[in-house]
C-alpha cells in the first residue's frame, strides 16, 4: 500500500479495509494474563473457554476522528454539571439517584460508530466493562507492516495500572474519606459465571499490588450492620461496582443500597453517575438541538454535541410517527444494557413493535457502523465495528474497538472481539 493510495480516502479506512496483519502475540497475552491472576490455572481455562473474547486484527482510527470522540466527552461531561440539565434528567431518576456523595464514576464508556460524516455516540455506559483486558491486549501487540508499526509508535504507551488506582483514589477521597481504602469489593451478580469474570481477576490482583484487601462479591453475600458493610467478618471501604441493576431496586442488593444511602460505603459508579451519563433517556435531551443552548456550554461544546444521534421517546404519543418511519431508527430499552432486546426498524416485526410502543424504549436515527475487513482461514470478511473511550471525570483512560457482526457486539463472531485501536 502507498502513501497515495492512503491519501485517496481516509488512511484509517483504508488500513480497515485492506491491512490483515495479524498483530496479536495471543500465546503472549494468555501467559500474561495468566501470570496477573491469582488463579493462573482458573484464568487459563477462563481464556480458553472464551475463543472471541480477543480480536486477532487491529482497528485504525483517525487522530481526526479521536479528538471529536474527545470534544464529545467533553461537552457531556460539561452538560452533566449544568443544573438546568441535571434537573431535566434527575426528573425521571430514581430516587437513589437524586443524593449526590461526590465520585464521579470509574470507567465511565462512551461508545461510537464511525462514519464519512465523523463520530457518532451511540451509547454512554457506567462501568462499562473490558478496560483490564484492553490494557493487556495492547501490550500484547506486534508489528507486522510499516503502517501496522507506525500507528504503534504514534498510540502512547499509558501507564493503565497507575491511572486507575488514581482514579480509584480520587473516588474514595471525593467522598470525603483520608488516606486510601483497607479493602475494596468487586460486586456483580454470580460473578464467576460473568463473561467478563478474567477481567475481575485482574482487577483484584491490581488492587493487591497497592497493598489493598480485595474480593470478589455476589451482592447476595454482603450485608450492612452498625453503620458497616460486609462480607462475612471483613469489613468493606469501596465498592467497584460491576451491577447493571443501576439504582439497586434488586432484593439480593439490599444491603449494598442500605449502606450506599446511609454515606457508608463508598459505591463507584453509583446510580447518580449513570442518572447523569448513562440513562440512555438522556440521549433524547443531548439530541435536542434547541437545549444545549441553555446550558453553560461553550459555542465548540455545543456543536460537538451534533455527534448525538436524534433520539426520541417512544410513548402513546410519538409510536404513530415513529413506526412510519421506523426504518430510520433503532429502538432500544431505555433501561437496558449489553445489547438486550434491542431491534432495527426496518427489521421489526408488528408483534415486536406491540410490545415496544407500550413505552420504555427510545428511538435513535440509525447511525451505521463502519467495516473491518478480515481473513479467516483465507477468506476476507467484513464485521462490523464501534469504538469505545474509557474515561474518568472526562478525561481519557484508553481507547479500544469491538468487532462483531449482528445487531450488536457480542463476542461470539469468529475474528471477533476486543480489538485494540491504532491511531493514524
């Protein structure tokens, strides 16, 4: 490939479309990854268990387009803080939203598709999960090509672990809390039995290494006595909270909710961060282009904000409309997570769109995602891709891509997975 024919169209989109190196040293990434956790024999038959959790292909994105992911990031995060904005959002929170104890949120994840017309945010997701395995999966890369080395040598090489626990601190401290937690508790729904579960073993480990207590937790095993969570006799300071029961209406997360509303336990995300980021309802105010003008946005926030796909309400009064022209949109639980139950238009069925119109879903102008073309076993395929932007309090953590083919990821494509992103 020459640079001319690069300069043709988008570099990124070319190296998408014809580069198949494969950079992944992926007998290097298991041992690393086995070496990290505490249960070396458990993560390797985690990893192999899991045959597309790692794409084997990187993605290439424009320097272009990664600073406009940035700019909308930035405006998000600026409307989140505006008072007229948080009244328009907190207003359909729950309750447990409306108390704020200061953490901003760890991991927050702004996911986009790419396209001629630049970015476009598709989702904003509290404790979006993968960060751990990203950050080995980009060490684990090699090149392969000239243009394969030269995006390596222009993505910095972060120190991941470092920033993390700084973001971890900075939650424990902005609720008030001195010095750094005794013992932190990594919490989700049976989760050994978490598709994600190798990333808790890392996180645990990272945790031990700043000389930290960390666990493990089912919400089911807590409970909150005398002013303090805990998990049998070990008292717990900090909760990373892997839940997507967002305002913690479960019954097995009573003591976790008793203990968060008392100011007990510092729980990061918490229900207001996602009431303020990521309640996908939200997406049908930043679509609005009349309400960032009332808010203490900048002019180059507020056109960043042109990034957000329109998105509606579904309700008694906008289902007519919305099912002539439902081909236009995407239609999405307002209160889902991880792709569930979420339907095309132009593939939607009259009984699905029963079940739809009855509320509890928004509807987004359909923002197609862009291709990676692969080789498996010598034949090119085309799967799709998103990019997602790990941040904390606005600011980047790392970058990372998800190939997949269907309606959403899901990591069951073959040459599919997490992928890392080359900046061009």
């Amino acid at each position: 490939m020459t640079p001319d024919e690069a300069g043709a169209e988008n570099r990124d989109a070319v190296l998408n479309r014809e580069c198949f190196c494969v950079t992944l040293d992926r007998a290097g990434l298991s041992a690393a990854i086995q070496t990290e956790a505490r249960e070396a024999d458990l993560a390797a038959v985690l990893l192999e268990a899991r045959p597309h959790l790692f794409a084997e292909m990187p993605v290439f994105l424009a320097r272009a387009d990664l600073d406009a992911m940035l700019a909308v990031v930035d405006a998000i995060e600026a409307a989140a803080s505006d008072p007229t904005y948080q009244a328009a959002v907190i207003a359909w929170a729950p309750e447990i939203a409306r108390q704020d104890f200061g953490p901003r949120g760890v991991f927050m994840g702004y996911d986009f598709h790419l396209g001629a017309s630049g970015p476009k945010l598709i989702e904003v997701n509290t404790n979006a999960g993968g960060a751990f395995l990203n950050a080995f999966l980009a060490r684990a890369q090699r090149a392969c090509c000239r243009e394969a080395r030269d995006a390596i040598e222009l993505t910095p090489a972060a120190d991941f672990e470092a920033a993390v626990w700084q973001m971890f601190e900075q939650e424990w401290r902005s609720q008030g809390r001195a010095g750094q937690p005794r013992t932190i508790a990594i919490v989700d729904e049976r989760p050994a039995e978490q598709y994600l579960y190798p990333e808790f073993l890392l996180a645990q480990r990272a945790f031990e290494r700043r000389g930290v207590n960390a666990m493990i937790v089912d919400p089911a095993e807590l409970s909150f006595a005398e002013g303090q969570l805990r998990r049998g006799g070990e008292a717990i300071d900090l909760v990373y909270n892997r839940l997507v029961d967002f305002a913690l209406h479960g019954e097995r997360h009573q003591a976790l909710r008793d203990a968060y509303t008392a100011g007990a336990v510092v729980l990061t995300p918490n229900p207001r961060n996602h009431a303020l980021l990521a309640d996908k309802r939200n997406l049908t105010v930043l679509s609005d282009p009349a309400a960032p003008a009332r808010w203490r946005l900048s002019p180059v926030q507020r056109r960043s904000l042109s990034a957000v796909p329109r998105t509606i309400l579904v309700s008694a009064e906008t289902a007519q409309e919305l099912w002539s022209a439902r081909k236009r949109y995407f239609f999405k639980p307002s209160g889902g997570h991880g792709g569930k139950a979420v339907y095309r238009g132009d593939k939607m069925t009259r009984g699905v769109w029963e079940e739809v119109q009855r509320g509890g879903y928004i509807a987004q102008e359909l923002a197609a995602p862009t291709e990676r073309r692969i080789k498996i076993n010598g034949q090119v395929q085309a799967l799709k891709l998103d990019v997602r932007l790990y941040t904390y309090a606005g600011s980047p953590l790392m970058t990372a891509a998800r190939v997949y083919q269907g309606q959403t990821t899901n990591f069951r494509t073959p040459g599919g997975g997490f992928a890392p992103v080359f900046v061009t």
